[in-house]
C-alpha cells in the first residue's frame, strides 16, 4: 500500500499531493495493519473495540499485539514519522490561513482577538517545527492515541469506553500525553482548571496499584504544563475547521473556541514564566469539584454549552 494513500485526519484530501511527490516509490510493509481504510469514509483508521459489533470485523486490529513485536513497532514509528510531517508541514504553511479562519473571520467568537493572535504568534515564533513544542520528559515512552479527544471516544450505556477511533497519529509518547490531550481539548475551562490534579492522581494510583512504574506523580504535572503549547498548536486546524463547518451552530463554535483560547491564555503564562502555580502537590491535591474524567468527558460530548473540540 502507497504512502501517498495515507492522509492525516482533517488535513484534507489535497495533501494527496504532496505525499505523491515526497514518497512516491515508499512503502511500508503491511501498513494495512496499522490503518484500515474504510469505505463509508475513505480514511485509514484503527479502531481498538471492546464491542466487536459496533464496527465491521476487516476494521478491527489487534494494536497492543502489532506493538510487542519489533516490527510492528517499525510500522508505527514509520507511520507516525510520515503523518507528523505532514501535519507540521500543513501547519507550518497554512497557519496564515488557519488564523485567518479563525481569529479574523470568526473574530466575534474570541474574547479578544488581537489579544488571541499576540499570544498564538509569540509561541509560534519560538517554534520553528511542531515537533519542538513536544515537551522532553523523563516519563517512559508508551503507545500513544495522539489526538485522543472526547469526540474520538465512544461510551457504553454504563459509562464505559467502548471504542476508541481516529489513530492516524499512533505513536510512542509520553506516559502522560493522551491524558493530558483529552484533559486539555475535552474539558471546558473551568472543569479542567479546577480538576486536572485530581484526574492525574487517580490515574497514576491505578497504575501503581497494577503496574510496576517507576516515575513519580508530578513529573505528569510538570508534563502537562509544558505540553499545553503543543495542544494549542496541533488542535488548531481541528479549531478552524470547527468555525468554517455549516453544521455546527454560533453555541457550539463558541464552546470551541472557549476551550482552545483558555489553554493558549495558560500555555501563553507558562511559557512567559507568568503562569500562576496553584502551588499544590499533586499528592495532596484538593479539586474544587468531584467529578469523574469519564463524567465530564461524557458531559462534555452531548452538552451544547461545551461541545467536543474536535467537528
């Protein structure tokens, strides 16, 4: 199967050909295995089910498997390596035109446009490539959705994941990258500003509690702070595709740009040294409200005061 066949979700099929020049002799063996193409929607997606029935059975593959092996772990590390670079390549040539979709033809979503372009632009100076917003850290590397919002995500009647979808971008990350993506993109701000801490510390005691890890509870705080320009970035095309969709109403693009705007305004502090700690270990951690993360995703997915963040 062709590289060139291989499109990065919402970059649209007119990358087509620029995959064509850049890889057209390339291959990777079975990457049937890794993405499925599906005929309703003419993406390569895996799904990892709990429900075989809910997709057909040629779309279900076995990820954990593929990644125990050396060379299914070479298919994903390829794979993420040619889709990170047409995702940065994207980015990096049509930020003019994302901002322009957003900021100033959807201005009036914005609680300050201008204010939003100095922010968005001051980090996007120290960029010069995606790649390097990604913060180093010392967390193991695990298998990584790497879009992993609360639009990607199915729930069962007993709140339970039933399907995960959309893993174009697949890849070794960090420990503490799909959750922080998912807490930054999926919650609204004040449900993420408010109980990031407590999502954290139950999610690194079920691990202790069932695996033998060897990195501490604020190294996953620390990650998600310097993470928050990476997210700013990398959901921005999914943003500005939310403003220009016909099917979404004045509300729910509000909702959007709410969430999106609240982690530039902190990733924006963060960087800048303003940003004001809440000064709290994470051990010791005391959120404002008691909420589950499966709660306020779901609330998240079927509320029209906060929409999902990805259309």
């Amino acid at each position: 199967m062709r590289l060139e066949k291989i499109i990065a979700e919402n970059l649209g099929e007119d990358l087509v050909s620029v995959i064509k020049e850049k890889h057209r002799a390339s291959l990777i063996p079975d990457i049937k295995n890794v993405i499925i193409e599906t005929t309703s929607s003419n993406r390569y997606l895996l799904y990892i089910v709990n429900e075989p029935e809910l997709q057909p059975q040629d779309d279900i593959v076995d990820l954990g498997y593929l990644s125990k092996n050396a060379e299914g772990r070479t298919i994903i590390d390829e794979n993420y390596q040619l889709v990170n670079e047409i995702a940065t390549e994207t980015f990096h040539n049509k930020v003019n035109e994302f901002l322009e979709a957003t900021l100033e033809t959807n201005g009036k979503f914005f609680r300050d446009p201008d204010d939003s372009f100095h922010k968005f632009n001051t980090l996007f100076k120290s960029t010069s490539h995606l790649s390097e917003a990604y913060p180093e850290c010392n967390l193991p590397k695990v298998l990584c959705h790497g879009d992993l919002t609360g639009s990607n995500i199915t729930f069962g009647n007993h709140r339970e994941v039933v399907l995960i979808n959309h893993w174009e971008n697949v890849h070794y990350g960090s420990a503490a990258e799909d959750l922080s993506y998912l807490i930054l993109t999926s919650l609204n701000p004040k449900d993420r500003r408010n109980n990031y801490l407590k999502i954290f510390r139950r999610y690194y005691y079920t691990l202790v509690d069932t695996r033998h890890i060897k990195f501490k509870l604020h190294e996953m705080k620390e990650f998600y702070l310097a993470f928050m320009k990476y997210a700013v970035f990398y959901s921005f095309p999914n943003l500005a595709l939310i403003l220009k969709s016909e099917k979404l109403n004045d509300h729910e693009k509000q909702g959007a740009v709410q969430r999106w705007e609240a982690t530039l305004d902190d990733a924006f502090e963060y960087e800048s040294g303003g940003y004001v700690s809440d000064n709290e270990h994470p051990l010791t951690a005391q959120n404002a409200e008691s909420r589950s993360v499966t709660d306020a995703v779901m609330r998240t997915r079927h509320s029209t005061d906060y929409p999902p963040f990805s259309p």
